[in-house]
C-alpha cells in the first residue's frame, strides 16, 4: 500500500537557518504530493503540493519539487524564522484508485531559536 | 468562510460508553473525510464520503465504529464501547471535489480513562 517516510525530529535549528526535511513515499501510479504544516494548538494547513513529476511547489519561502525518480519530495527553506516552530507533515494522494484520501508520514517537528 | 468546524473540541469519556463528533464541513463542498491522529503520528484515514454516500471505510474503522453524512451536509462519527486504544484526536477534511485541497478542521480530542 501507499506509505510516505519522512525523517524523525525534532530538528532544531537557529533563526536564519537553512531548512531541509526529507520526505520519500511509496505509492502506484501517479500520487500528488504534499507538505501540511501544524502550529501549536492550531489546526492542519496545506503548506504545498505538486501534482506531477518535476512540479515545484512553493509557499512562504518554502519549497519542494517533486522526484519521481527518487521518490522523494524533500521540504527546504532558506532561512528559518521563529515563527515556522511547528509540525510538518509529508502527504500523498491517489485520485485513481485512491479517493483521494490523504496518507501521511509520521511527522516532524521543528523548533527554530534565536 | 467559516472553515471546516468540529465539536466537541474535547471529550473524555469512560471505557465502555458510547461516544458521538460532529463535522460541519465548508459549505457545498461535497467530499468530507475523518481522520484519526494519535500522538506522534500522522493523522490515518478512516472514512471519506461523497455527498451522503460513504465511498470507503479503512480497516482500522471496526465495529465499534460508525459514520455518517445524512444529507450531505453535517457528518457524525460514533464510537460504541469505547476503549482506551480509541483515545486520539479525530480529523474531519471537507473538498468542493476530490481534485482539490482537503481543509482540515481543529479536530476532537477523545480521552478515554
């Protein structure tokens, strides 16, 4: 079945610093790909998806391209601020033959310091 | 937009008793999806249902477990008996159609002591 790995936090880094969270799955056919992002207390938000093979999908500076040749859709910011300390989450999702339920990795979280 | 809502927000109840969320999704989006989250993990899908019919259940839903969407509108989720397993946090998503983004609402945090 669909499974998506990403790597184990927390990640902890300081203000300014270069993010990277690696993210690969296992899926049939052609999955679409997300990072999901929850803030203390708060609900899941979408933070970027990418739909097809070599789609980058961008959003408050973070980034992350779709390899399908890796299987992997790894999450990278250039400069971390305070305020991104939260839980990110690798997702994928079949339309065909999946309903397009979402699968999840385990997440991880990431502290950001001054 | 008043966003996907859920209620209640917390719930603890006793093993054995029988427990019942709601999940009012973004108004005349036609697929809703409940998830369960426990601690440290990702959420784990359990059902998704178009307009009022439940497309599919994930093997984790036992039994125990029941979902519906009587109008396409509102869902319920029921737990009966429940069990100290069952304590997590229950997702409800909602899409305008299953091409789109799934909006996740704050979820209910189910203990049971």
């Amino acid at each position: 079945g669909d499974s998506v790995t990403q790597m184990e936090g927390p990640v902890t880094l300081s203000e300014e610093a270069f993010l990277t969270i690696n993210c690969t799955y296992t899926a049939t056919g052609y999955p679409s790909l997300f990072w999901y992002v929850q803030y203390p207390g708060e609900g899941l938000q979408l933070l970027l998806k990418a739909t097809k093979a070599d789609d980058k999908g961008s959003n408050k500076g973070f980034e992350a391209t779709y390899r399908k040749e890796t299987t992997s859709f790894h999450l990278e910011k250039g400069s971390v601020q305070v305020s991104d300390s939260a839980v990110y989450f690798c997702a994928l999702s079949r339309l065909t033959g999946g309903g397009n339920k979402l699968t999840f990795g385990t997440g991880t979280q990431l502290k950001v310091e001054l | 937009d008043t966003g996907v809502s859920q209620n209640p927000r917390h719930k603890i109840t006793k093993r054995g008793q029988n427990v019942t969320f709601r999940c009012d999704p973004i108004s005349e989006h036609n697929r809703l999806y409940w998830y369960r989250q426990t601690l440290g993990q990702g959420p784990e899908f359990l059902t998704y249902f178009q307009n009022e019919a439940q497309l599919e259940k994930s093997r984790l839903l036992s039994d125990r477990f029941s979902a519906e969407r009587p109008k396409g509108s509102f869902s319920t989720l029921e737990i009966q008996r429940t069990e100290q397993g069952d304590s997590a946090m229950y997702l409800c998503a909602s899409s305008l159609d299953p091409r789109y983004e799934q909006y996740f609402g704050p979820g209910t945090r189910l203990t049971v002591t």
